[in-house]
C-alpha cells in the first residue's frame, strides 16, 4: 500500500484535506482510492463539512460471477473482489453546544450525517446517520 496525505489549514477556520491511497497485492487485486473534503469552523459550537471518495479495483485474478465446470484451485464469486468503481459523497455536521448538557460531561457533541454511496456493480446506498460524542478524562496519579 502506498499513501499520501495532504491537510492544509486555510485563513477563516477553514480546512481541506486530501487522500490517496493505491493498493496492490499478490491476487493481482490493484485499487485507488481518492478522498477530498473541506470543512468550516462556523463558531466553536458548529462544524460542517463535506467530502467526496471515488474508489476504483481490479478483480482478483481467480474472481468469476460463476464457475462451470471444474472447479479451479482458488474460486470465489464474492462481490468484494470483483472489479468495480465507487463514489461517495458525504455531509457531516457536529454540533457541541456551550456548557453541559444535562448530566452528560461539558463538551458532549452531536454528529449528524448524510452519505449517498454509488458503484458501477449495481450498489448503491443512501445512508443517514447520528451519534453523540462524549469526552472522556481519564485520570493517572
């Protein structure tokens, strides 16, 4: 695997990052991976950002929808190592609301989040998800 990775603060609390990743490996299996987002400080309480992620492999060198016939040394007909390319796009807010909210810790945050998943093998997938964000203090003597 080979990576790299670019984060680039920008004046106004403004923040793009950028990934890239190529995988490569003995089942003749080679991907690439592209990941660009931006996000905002809008006050220390509101955080957005968005993100897009294209992703595109090869099969893996035995992968058949199907086998007929004899069945060769190594087979797999699973989805995962079938070639194919991918688009994400994401939304993402986190709010962390000043003070504490009622017993859980100060800093506690909300994440709201939109993913709309698309690839050329027929998936695709809308996702909507939400979590809470709690700081822990861990205390050493």
């Amino acid at each position: 695997t080979l990576t790299a990775r670019v984060r680039q603060a920008l004046p106004s609390d403004t923040y793009l990052e950028a990934d890239y990743r190529h995988y490569f490996d003995d089942w003749q299996v080679t991907s690439n991976a592209l990941n660009v987002g931006v996000s905002h400080h809008f006050s220390p309480q509101l955080l957005m950002n968005a993100s897009y992620r294209r992703y595109g492999q090869t099969g893996a060198f035995f992968y058949q929808p199907q086998y007929v016939g004899a069945i060769p040394q190594f087979f797999t007909a699973d989805f995962r190592l079938e070639p194919f390319t991918s688009n994400t796009y994401s939304g993402k807010v986190t709010i962390t609301p000043k003070g504490q909210i009622a017993w859980l810790p100060e800093g506690t945050g909300l994440t709201l989040q939109y993913d709309r998943y698309q690839a050329d093998n027929g998936f695709q997938a809308a996702i909507f998800s939400a979590g809470v964000r709690v700081p822990v203090k861990i205390f050493t003597k």
